[in-house]
C-alpha cells in the first residue's frame, strides 16, 4: 500500500526534463524525439547558433530550465507531416534543450535563420519555457537584432510596449563557425522577458 503522506509526480512540481524529455542530453540510454539540433548540413538557409540563460528573479542563473523551440524553414515554412514542402528530413522545425547539460547552464540550439512568416510576421522563433516551480509552462519569442526593418512592421512585436520589446530581441555576435544570437530569458525583475498568452 501506498504512503498516503507521500508525494505523488501530480502532487510535485519537478522538473522531470532529463529523463523524460532530453534523456540524451543527460546520458540516459533513451532516444530524444528532439534535441538542440534543428537542421543537418544539408538544409537550406544561413546556419545559425541560438544560446542563452534562464535567469530567476535575483539574476541567478536557473540551472534546470528546459527551453523549447519551433521556427519556420528558411523560406518561412513550418514543417507539417501533411505538407510536402515542410516535410524536409534536414529541416525538423523543433528543438529541445535542458539549460543543466552544459557547463555554464546555457541552451544552444543550431539551426538556420528563419524565414519571415505570412501575415506581416519578422523572422522569429517560438519559445516555451518550462522549470521547477511552474506548473504551466510560458511563451515567448525571439527576435532577430539584424531585422530591424522586419521587426519594427511585425505585428506582435508591434503589440509589445516599447521600453519592453528589447527583452525579445536576441543580439547578433560573429561566432567561429557560424552567427550566434544571444538570447537570454528572465523571468522576473526589472528586464523581464514579455511572454505570451498561449
């Protein structure tokens, strides 16, 4: 019989990311339906790396976030299985990284630069967060800091106060093999990332 005091996985607010949801990434002997790799060397587009922190809001890094990722192709495509054009084998449109298997607790996501989405809608990827405490997960996005022109027209971006769209925008460096963009999340304090509704 159970221990009716005990704690149940309903009861608890986890994480339970490495084994679950990115048991490669932590060693488990597990196949990840998603990792931090969107794109082989075969996929259209310019290669790009994505990589940042989760901060709390004291600034302290979080160390077991788990941050997903959906992004359209390189021509503004979202992958569908039903969609011949977005079902690319070297494109998979989603990723998946646990901040607590890297070093300096970042995730990085290689992928290509998406395309600008229909409906008056910059080059942008989608972003969930989930982490310990939080039972339902949040939304966010990421902008591009050399879209400029595309960013200032985006519709949703557009619908974001101004003094706090910078927290969407992830910064352009020249990264050894690739461009990076440095995006990092805070969930509380002054520079609080914007998230969405879902």
């Amino acid at each position: 019989m159970a221990d009716p005091l005990g704690q149940t996985p309903s009861q608890t607010v986890g994480p339970y990311f490495a084994y679950g949801l990115t048991p490669e990434q932590y060693g488990y002997p597990l196949k990840a339906i998603a990792g931090g790799r969107l794109a082989d060397d075969t996929a259209e587009g310019e290669r790009i790396r994505i990589e940042g922190q989760v901060f709390d809001g004291n600034g302290a890094v979080i160390a077991d976030a788990m941050i997903e990722i959906w992004q359209a192709d390189a021509q503004g495509r979202y992958a569908h299985p039903t969609d011949p054009r977005g079902s690319n084998s070297d494109f998979r449109g989603f990723g998946r990284f646990g901040t607590g298997t890297d070093p300096q607790n970042r995730f990085i996501f290689d992928t290509v630069k998406p395309g600008a989405v229909g409906g008056g809608q910059a080059p942008h990827i989608n972003v969930v967060v989930f982490m310990r405490g939080m039972l339902l997960h949040a939304f966010t996005r990421l902008y591009f800091s050399d879209e400029t022109e595309a960013n200032a027209s985006d519709t949703v971006l557009s619908a974001v106060p101004e003094d706090r769209r910078q927290t969407l925008i992830a910064q352009r460096q020249d990264g050894p093999t690739c461009t990076v963009y440095r995006f990092d999340i805070r969930m509380q304090g002054d520079a609080e990332t914007v998230f969405f509704d879902a």
